[in-house]
C-alpha cells in the first residue's frame, strides 16, 4: 500500500491547489489595493465608525502597510480562507471518510489507526504550510509595486508561519471532532462554531469580557502584530502546543471508538 501520508496529498492536490492559488489571489488583489488606501480616502471612511469598532477590527492604523494588511487581508480575508481549508481537510481525513466507507478499506491493510491518524494529519500540515508559502510568495512578489516595502521579509514571513499554524490547529480540531463522532455534519458544524467563536473573543468580545481574546487562537495568529514585530514565538508556541494536544485527544477517541460503515 502507498504511504498515508503521500497518498493523503496526492488525493487532495486538486483541493489544495484550489486553497493556495484562491488564497494568494485574494491576498495579492487586496494587498494591491494599498497605495489607494495609504492616500487617506479609506482612513476618512473608517474614521466614521465607533472607537470600538476600530479597535476590534483592528482599524486604528490604515495608513502603514503593516496595519492595513493586518485589519483587512491577513486579519480577515485570508485567515477565512486558510481556516476553510483547514476544516475540509481535517473533516475528510476522519469523519467525510468514515462516513464513504473509505476508512474501513484503508484499514484492511496493514496499517494502524495511530499511524493513519498521524499521516493524515501530517498530510494536512504539510497542506497548511504550502498555503501560506503560496501566500508568501504573492506578498513579496507585489510587495515593490504595492508599496509595501515598509515590511520586511521576515515579518512577511512570520505572519505566514502563523497562518499555517492557525490552518493547522483547526484541521486538527477538525480531525478530533471527526475521531469523537465519526459525523461530517458534527465535524463541519463543530469546527466551524469554534472557528466564529474564536473569532468573536478576538474582537468583539474583548469589549464586554475582558481578557477573553487569550481563549482565541486568532490572538496568537495576530495579536502581536507578526507584520510589524515579526516572529513572537511564544504565540507559535501555543498554536502548535494546542494541535498537539488535541491531536492526542484525536488518537485516543479514535483508537477506542467504532467505526460507523
């Protein structure tokens, strides 16, 4: 049998290739937009918004490249879409499979429940970074002509590593509801509850729950400004802390559990 893990990626190539080039695409084409914005029209739109609202979109700072592309591009559009292939990734490694069938094949052979879990999420790491090389790779190649040589490759960079990272941890909380409850839905509708619910305690929730954001992975995603200070690795820390662990959770309730077929 072909190792899980190439397999994995070989299976999804179509699926991955669609997030990368989708992901880079939207990031150049609003990144591109800065120049307009540095001369100030958008700032005098956004100034009419509440203090708070600024804040918890992370709109204090439109006229840097680096807050620009924090509040709008890497702040929303592409962690959306990153997240997006992180769940659908770590819904078919488990739950979508199960439920096809494909899962009870796969194990006929050879091949433990522990190291299929692994090689599947292995496969979706690997999946997570290449999105976000692909997303690097947009952002130094318009960096010149958009004006945002104020940020530097590393800063580039280290945004880009904590996408992967963000992508991955929620695959993986993907794969665990999946390895809990065998269920696509359940997997689809549990990951993406926590991915809206993260998402709140990073900017809104703040303002009625003080220090919530600490329960969000998109804090460690962004909350200490990658583009402006570069690598944080504590933050990284947490991110790939998390996966593990809940990777480990995946492992034991996938070992343990019944396959549905």
């Amino acid at each position: 049998m072909p190792n899980v893990l190439t397999k994995t990626l070989w299976d999804s190539r179509r699926s991955l290739a669609s997030f990368a080039a989708g992901t880079a695409l939207v990031a150049a084409m609003y990144a591109g937009f800065y120049p307009q914005v540095a001369d100030g029209a958008m700032g005098q739109a956004v100034e009419g918004f509440s203090p708070a609202i600024r804040e918890a979109l992370n709109m204090e700072d439109l006229a840097s490249a680096a807050g620009y592309l924090g509040s709008s591009v890497f702040g929303i559009l592409v962690p959306l879409i990153a997240v997006s292939y992180g769940i659908t990734a770590g819904t078919r490694a488990v739950a979508g499979d199960e439920e096809a069938g494909y899962l009870d094949l796969l194990l006929a052979y050879p091949v433990g429940r522990t190291r299929l879990l692994l090689h599947r999420c292995g496969a979706l790491t690997l999946g997570a970074f290449g999105l976000a090389a692909t997303v690097l790779l947009a952002m130094l190649a318009i960096r010149s002509s958009a004006q945002l040589d104020t940020i530097s490759i590393g800063q580039f960079t280290a945004q880009c590593v904590a996408l992967a990272l963000l992508a991955t941890l929620f695959g993986i909380i993907a794969v665990t509801i999946g390895a809990v409850t065998g269920s696509r839905v359940a997997t689809l509708a549990g990951s993406a509850t926590v991915g809206v619910l993260g998402y709140a305690a990073n900017t809104f929730l703040p303002q009625i729950v003080d220090g919530i954001r600490y329960a969000s992975p998109f804090h460690y995603y962004i909350g200490n400004e990658p583009l402006q200070n570069g690598f944080h690795w504590a933050d990284f820390g947490v991110l790939a802390m998390a996966s593990i662990v809940l990777l480990l959770v995946a492992t034991a309730a996938f070992n343990r559990r019944d396959l549905t077929s």
